[in-house]
C-alpha cells in the first residue's frame, strides 16, 4: 500500500492505492480518520480522512488539520518544507532541498482498521525534484536517528536544546502536528547551519 502524489490541476492531491499485504485496501478505510505510525510507539493522528469520490480515493483534512498528511510527516521526521506542485520544484541534488522537493509516495507496509480510523504503519518515503525522480528515505533508520538527536539534546547549543524539545513534544503529542512544527524545523536547521558556519 502507498500514499501517492497525482497530479491534479497542477498543485498535486494524495490518494492511497493498493492493497497491504494482508488484503486491506483503500475502499476499507473511507471515511475513517487517518492515523501514520512511525515506530512502535509513535502515532500522529492527522485529523484527515480518506474519502472515494469519482473512483479515486483522495486524503482530505478535517477541521482540526492545519497541515495536509504529508506535510505532518515530513514535519515530524525533521526534514525541511516540501511542495505539492510539480512547477514549484528544484532540481539537483540533495534532492531534499527546503521548497525544492515533493513527497512522490508514502510506503505503508501494514494497515489496521477499527470503526473510526486506520492506522498506517509507514515503512519509508519516496521524494523527488524535477530532475531525480526517486530517492527513498527509510523510515526505521530516519526515527532512530531522529530518537538519538532528541535524547541527546542537551549536547547542544541552549537554543536548538530547547527547540528540539519542543519538536519531541509536538511530535510526541499525538497530532495532529500544527503548522508551527514547519517552522519549528526549519528553525532548527537554520540555526544548525549558523553553527557550522
């Protein structure tokens, strides 16, 4: 199963498309709320739905979203703003640049399904600018280091000490992850970068 940028009028929507392995497929999953696993312990509630509308089964936000599902992911894993629409790519590597990359598919390698919500146990994430069409980022491999930074926080610089915190406790918090967790992130690596220069 994968959540999967299309194109739509230019600016890009998010469908789900395919089964899991163990037979759970989209059409299980309407209008159910949409929660993504990141590890064992770690849920964000995403405040979105799926919903089926002219045979395409597209991601919607409820009410309590400020961000679209991807944009919560990416946010939670520390990577820098991404686009939806292809026009607004870069191009070159790192393909993750901040307002330079799009997040190509979202790879869910179980599901579970209860009356009221699916949970979406993320696997790893394809992104891609105008001209790397794929590079995968996986998932176990980005939390442990993104665990190791948050427990060893103190190690560094007061502030980015004090902003990771606050990013463990947004992202620990549940979700649905507010649009401040963007700028949060992006705090954080503009300050990384000052220190390094």
């Amino acid at each position: 199963m994968r959540i999967t940028r299309r194109t739509s009028g230019g600016r890009g929507e998010y469908e789900i498309s395919e089964p899991t392995p163990q037979g759970i497929g989209p059409s299980d999953m309407v209008d159910r709320r949409l929660v993504l696993a990141l590890d064992r312990k770690l849920k964000i509630d995403t405040a979105t739905e799926l919903r089926h509308a002219q045979g395409k089964f597209r991601i919607r936000m409820l009410e309590q979203a400020q961000m679209h599902l991807h944009r919560q992911l990416i946010a939670a894993l520390m990577l820098p703003s991404c686009v939806r629409a292809d026009e607004t790519q870069g191009s070159g590597s790192p393909v993750v640049q901040k307002g330079r990359y799009a997040v190509e598919h979202i790879m869910i390698r179980r599901a579970s399904v209860s009356k009221f919500r699916a949970v979406l146990y993320v696997s790893g994430i394809i992104v891609r600018n105008r001209s790397q069409p794929a590079e995968e980022i996986g998932l176990p491999e980005r939390m442990e280091n993104l665990r190791r930074v948050w427990r060893d926080r103190l190690r560094l610089p007061g502030s980015i000490s004090e902003m990771m915190q606050d990013h463990e406790a947004l992202v620990q918090g549940g979700g649905p992850m507010p649009e401040l967790a963007e700028k949060l992130v992006d705090d954080i690596q503009n300050a990384a970068k000052g220190m390094l220069n």
